[in-house]
C-alpha cells in the first residue's frame, strides 16, 4: 500500500471539521503524521445518526477522548478537539478560528449519505440545513476573522449524476464557446453543469457556488476536491493502534458500494445489485484519500487564484462489474433487487484526474489484496454486524421499491 510522504512541505496549523468521521479521522493522523499541527472540530452527529438509526460502525471506534489519548501514546502527537456544531454553533466557531489562527481548514463536516437524505421530509431538511449553513457559516467566520486561510472542501464526484454525454470530466471548468448578440464567438470557462441525483448531492452542488462567490467576493482560496466513492478502511496510521480504528459503515444508508459488497460478502450475505448493475462510479482508497488532502494543503492556491477545483478519484468501475469480482473473491451470491435511487439504469463515466497525478499522487487501485483486507475486517468483526440493517430502505420516490432481496 502506498502510504504517501513521511513529512509535508512546510509545517502547517490545520482545522479538520468533520475529523470523526470515515474521512476525517484517518486524515487526522496523517497530517498529524506528517507534520501538521491539527486539531479536529466535529458535533460528533454522525454518531447521533447511528444511535437514530439503530446501525452502529462494524469496527469498534472508540471514543473521541480515547482516540486523541491513543494517538498521543502511539505517536507522540497531540491532536486538539472542538465540539462544535458548524451549522448552528456560529459564535463559537469564529471563536476557535480566532483562537487557533489555523493556515488551513479542512472541511468534511456535512451530512453525506445520499439515501439518508432521501428518506423523509425531515431528512431532506436537515441536510439541507446541516450542510449549506455549515459550508456558508465556515465561508463567513474565514471573512470575518480577516485570517488568510485556505479552505479545502471535500465535494464529490455525484455531482455530475453520473452521465457525461462521453467526455471526461474535466476538473471542474467546461471551456465553452457562446456567440455574442454582434455574431463574434467568445470562449469561456465555466463551472462544470451538475445534475445531482439527490438531496445529499444538492446540497454538494451548492456549495460550489458559495465557494466561488467568496472566492470573487472575498479573496477566500479555496479547494475543492470532488471525490469518487470511498472504499477501504485502514490506513497507516488507524493501523498503529486498535483504539485507532476508523469507522466502517455496512448499513443500506450510510454504506458505499464496494465496502458494503465486500462486507455482504464476508458474512456469507447476498452482495445486493440495485437494478441491473450498470452504473459506472468512480472509486478511491481511503489511503489515497488522505494522501490527495495532504497534497492539496501543500499545493495552496495564490491570492487572487480563483477556486481550484481536483477529481479526487483514481478509477471507475460498472457496479456489476465489482459484485462479480468480490463474488468470485469471496465466493458470494449476487441478488439483484429494485434500485431504490431514480437513475438511468446503465451510464458511462470518464474522468480527468490528472491534477493530482501532476502533484505526485501514486494510485492504490483495486488490488485484490486490498479487497481481501477489506474482507478480511469485516470477518472479524461480523459479530458486531445486524443483518436487519444491511437492506437499502429508503427510497427515491414514494412509488419505488426498497432494495431488499427475496427472502429463500
Ligand atoms: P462521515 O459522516 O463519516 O463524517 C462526517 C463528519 O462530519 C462526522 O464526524 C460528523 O459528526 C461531522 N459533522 C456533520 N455535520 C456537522 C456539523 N454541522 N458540525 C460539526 N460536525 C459535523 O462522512 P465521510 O464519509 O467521512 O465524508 C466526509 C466528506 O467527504 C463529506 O462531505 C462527503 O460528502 C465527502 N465524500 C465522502 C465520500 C465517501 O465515500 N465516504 C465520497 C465522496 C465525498
């Protein structure tokens, strides 16, 4: 596995929001690893979410005390917390930049299951409450502080919804040629049209436009990495110390295709296809993922830089195309059953990802290695699994079906 650099290209003070969770955390210890000094800021909602939802991490994650204590004893480094709540919590938020003074802001803190968005009018409001304020309220501490800090925001790939008519998605500007009312053609850039295919992913397209309004406006730099499906579970660092572990979401709401196959697998669970299988996504390893934010607070934007926009993927794969594979690794059944998104049954997807190739990102793709680590994790853990949570329930439309397959 490629684990990335031993140490950054200047010691930086970074802001990790949403540092608990599946992204956050194993980000966390790198940076720390490499170099950083970081300190996390989380509400700990997603934690809630599981108590709400009866369907806990099928790794053990412990505490955030106990984390932080266990990464001091492994490492020698000290990781700061805050429990704030971004998108309620303005005040105190403003107040920690100005006590902090951080040079970078990572920001995973949105509410980020698509079928979780999706599954009741409550729902729908809450993440769009959740993630647009907490987006526009760190935006508007970062002015009001009058700090010069980079922002790096994790987006995602779902923006597009997934059909590109057969180009490759460039990294987030379309060049575009539009005639003026004197019949003269002009080029432009502009953003990448988006097409999300749920409440989760509007809100992720509407950040973008609060990105580059304060970018115009206030100067603010920014990243903005739109990142594929995450899969995995360990890196480097989770892997020091059990206490370290990262979470690993196995549920019909909160888990990603590929983990979710390759758990289903392991515990001797049909792997369930949504519809035909036909989709195309784009992937990552969760070693990579930390490795691309470590190059994207290293490769800062200048002043006066519009927002950077990277697709923080190394590959795509057809959803069928995956089952078959941890099928055939695993010696797992595929069930198909109704997809409960409201999507075109196949699409194709092709993506540029050549900006943090340039950087030196040295992909970790699909191995089969690495799917049987995966597996690996998910056996050990299986006690821990309730199988009543793995069916996808929560469905697009009133009219759909939810994804449960047949029982025998
Ligand atoms: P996660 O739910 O595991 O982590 C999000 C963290 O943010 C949680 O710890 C939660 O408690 C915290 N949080 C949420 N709202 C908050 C608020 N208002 N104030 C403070 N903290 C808050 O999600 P993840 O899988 O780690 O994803 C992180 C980011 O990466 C998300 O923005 C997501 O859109 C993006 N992303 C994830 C994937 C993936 O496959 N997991 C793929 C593409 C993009």
């Amino acid at each position: 596995m490629n684990s990335g650099s031993n140490h950054s290209q200047s010691k930086k003070k970074v802001l990790v929001l949403g540092g608990d969770g599946f992204c956050g955390w194993p980000t966390s210890l790198h940076l720390s690893n490499v170099g950083h000094e970081v300190i996390v800021v989380d509400n700990l909602s997603r934690r809630n979410i599981d108590n709400e939802l009866e369907a806990e991490s099928l790794t053990p994650i412990q505490p955030m005390g106990t984390r932080l204590k266990a990464w001091e004893e492994v490492s020698g480094k000290k990781i700061g917390f805050y429990n704030v709540d971004l998108a309620e919590e303005y005040e105190e938020f403003l107040n920690v930049l100005e006590t902090e003074k951080p040079d970078t802001i990572v920001h995973f803190a949105e509410q980020r299951s698509a079928p979780y968005s999706m599954k009741s009018p409550k729902h729908k409001r809450y993440t769009v409450n959740n993630n647009l304020n907490a987006t526009h309220n760190v935006l508007c501490a970062i002015v009001e502080s009058g700090l010069d800090i980079h922002l790096v925001h994790l987006g995602t790939m779902g923006v597009y919804g997934y059909g590109t008519a057969g180009m490759k998605i460039p990294e987030g500007y379309l060049d575009v040629e539009v005639k003026t009312e004197s019949g003269e053609r002009v080029e432009q850039q502009i953003l990448y049209p988006t097409n999300p295919g749920s409440v989760y992913h509007m809100t992720k397209t509407q950040d973008q436009l609060l990105f580059q309004y304060y970018n115009k406006n206030d100067g603010v730099r920014v990243t903005d990495l739109h990142q594929g499906i995450v899969w995995g579970t360990n890196t480097a660092e989770t892997n020091m110390d059990e206490r370290l572990i990262n979470r690993f979401d196995y549920d019909g709401d909160y888990g990603t295709v590929l983990n979710r196959f390759l758990m289903q697998a392991a515990v001797g669970y049909p792997i369930t296809v949504h519809g035909t299988g036909g989709q195309t996504r784009a992937f990552i390893h969760i070693q990579d993922t930390v490795r691309c934010i470590e190059l994207a607070i290293d490769n800062a934007p200048g002043l006066e830089e519009r927002v950077m926009i990277f697709n923080q993927m190394t590959e795509t794969h057809r959803v069928n195309d995956l089952a078959k594979l941890v099928s055939e690794m695993a010696s797992g059944e595929i069930a198909y059953v109704s997809n409960p998104r409201k999507e075109a049954p196949e699409n194709d997807l092709h993506v540029k990802n050549d900006l943090f190739l340039s950087k030196g990102l040295n992909p970790t793709t699909l191995d089969t290695g690495l799917l049987q680590e995966v597996t690996e994790i998910a056996q050990k853990y299986a006690y821990r699994a309730d199988y009543s949570k793995i069916p996808a329930t929560s469905t697009w439309t009133k009219e759909q079906q939810p994804g449960i397959p047949e029982a025998k």
